[in-house]
C-alpha cells in the first residue's frame, strides 16, 4: 500500500476528512488525527465494511506548552462544538501533559515527550503509528513503520517503555472480533 493509496483510504471516511480540516482550520499547535480512526477505516475499506465499522473514537494528538488540564479541556471543549455534529467520540489529548496522568492511570512510566509524533510512537501496536494532518498543500502522515501491516491487516506489537502485554491482548480481542480477517501476532 502506499501513501497515496492510504491517505485515499482513510479519507473515504468523512468523520476523519471533517476531523483533519478542522484542525487545520483550528491551527492547533502539531495537531494530529491518529491510530485506530485511521487503519480501521482502512480495513473497513479493504474488507468492504461501512467506513465507520468498529471505530470507537477518533484521536487527537496535539502539543500545547501549557501543560494545564484547564488549557486541554478547553481545546476539547471546541472540538465537541465545532465537531458535535458528527455523532462520533473524539478524545483529544495534550501530549505535553500526558507524563503528569499516564503513570497513575496505567501503572507504566510514561517520560516527558517534546512533540505530538513522540506519543504517536508510544502506541501499543506498531500497525497503529500513524498520523495525518493537512498542511499548506496537502496532507502530511506520520507513519514510520509504513503502511505494510494496515494494507496486510497484521497487529504486532509496539514493545516501547509504556508497554502492557495485558492492554496489548485486551485491543487485540476487541479488533479480532470487530476484524476476523487481522493477523494478531502475541505480545510475547
């Protein structure tokens, strides 16, 4: 698969076009709509599902300096005004504070990450690794494992410091049963 034919992919899925210009329009600082929201409309696509089949959320990656839990809130807050009208769940998180909750709420260490795509990289599975955002003219993606698992629809793990096998096998099932054509590899 190749980007082209990624990127034409995921924007078969309106939600995620809707979701990649208004945070182009927002200007958001390194904004980011990523993982599950992304290759699930892609294997919805390669499996001839409705594009929105099995995504429960659609990511959203940016990197405030303002660390505060009031500065994300109101980034979320303008995302559910501006993006309500889509019906879908979107989660937006400031990478910049992800260190202050991420090891009381999952029990990992979780260190201090200096830019959007740092959080992209810690993601369970490595098929997951990726991102979209529009730029001036066009579109740019963050995939830096490529796009050979989603086109080949394979889940391997991401074995980074934040690694759990558990939550690993816990999205692996809920994928498997959404996707019985995917590949699991195990986490061990």
């Amino acid at each position: 698969m190749t980007k082209d034919e990624f990127l034409a992919a995921v924007l078969r899925n309106p939600a995620n076009r809707t979701i990649i210009d208004e945070l182009h329009r927002l200007a958001l600082p390194d904004a980011w709509l990523v993982s599950g929201c992304l290759v699930q409309t892609v294997w919805n696509v390669l499996t001839n599902r409705p594009v929105d089949h099995g995504i429960s959320d659609y990511d959203v990656f940016y990197f405030d300096p303002d660390p505060s839990w009031e500065a994300e809130d109101a980034v979320i807050r303008a995302l559910q005004t501006r993006l309500g009208h889509l019906g879908a769940e979107i989660e937006a998180r400031n990478q910049a504070r992800v260190h202050l909750w991420y090891p009381e709420k999952h029990g990992l260490p979780y260190p201090p990450l200096s830019r959007s795509t740092d959080g992209i990289d810690r993601f369970l599975t490595e098929n997951t690794r990726i991102g979209i955002r529009r730029s001036s003219d066009g579109y740019e993606i963050y995939a830096p494992n490529g796009f050979d698992d989603v086109a080949a629809m394979i889940v391997r793990p991401n074995r980074t410091a934040n690694f759990s096998a558990a939550n690993y096998a816990r999205k692996a099932a809920r994928w498997k049963a959404l996707w019985p054509e995917i590949t699991v590899l195990a986490a061990e």
